[in-house]
C-alpha cells in the first residue's frame, strides 16, 4: 500500500493539516485576502473567484438561470452542467475557445520566397 499524502498549510501560526488536496485547498482560500466564503450553515465553501462563488451560492437559493436553449425542460444553476447536459442529450459540440486547435497552414504568395514555402500563422498578440 502507498504511503498517504499529507498536505500541511503553509500560513505562519497554522499547522493544520489534510488527507485530501481538495479540503487542504479550501483551508488556504481562508486564509487569504479577497476571499468569498459561504455563509450557508453548514458549508465550509471558500473561494478567491467570484464567479465560482455565485454558482456555489446559487446551489444553496435553488436559482436556476441556465436554461437548455434546445427546447427541453432542463434547467441549472451551474454552466458547466448545462454544457454537459447539451453535449450528452443534444449532441452539442463547442466552438473552440481560440488557442487550442491549430490553424492551418497557408501557402504564401510572394515572388521572393519559393511557391512551396509554408507560413505558420502568427498568434494574436
């Protein structure tokens, strides 16, 4: 049997310490500045991403503002469950959030450089 992980916070006058990487994270968001925990009894949810809070939240109201656009009656409160919701009873494929698939190469016209040059594609800057 592999020996346990144990994760141990790195604050000065802290010494707690984790089994799990995920609870070890959520003690270190509480540690920090700009931190938004949830005040739901009960729930020990703490992040540095606002976003990642008002979705958290939103489990705790019961609010459901993601609403499947293909004329089903499934509705969420978290995006990422709408996007799979639609990808696994839709058959909805994403557009690609810019970076990750490669452009193609162009041959480029220009009387100094051979007809047979590629150019790569330069990245947005």
């Amino acid at each position: 049997m592999s020996p346990t992980k144990v994760y141990v916070c790195s604050q000065a006058k802290c010494s707690e310490t984790f089994a799990k990487f995920t609870e070890f994270k959520r003690h270190e968001a509480g540690h920090a500045e700009n931190v938004y925990t949830c005040t739901f009894p009960g729930c020990d949810f703490a992040t540095l991403i606002k976003k990642s809070f008002e979705i958290h939240s939103a489990r705790h109201t019961g609010e459901q503002r993601y609403v499947c656009p293909h004329g089903c009656t499934f509705r969420t409160h978290d995006p990422s469950a709408l996007t799979r919701h639609r990808k696994a009873k839709h058959g909805y494929v994403p557009s690609s959030r810019g970076g990750r698939i490669a452009a193609p190469l162009r041959i480029r016209e220009d009387p100094i450089v051979p007809a047979l040059c590629f150019v790569l594609p330069i990245p947005p800057s």
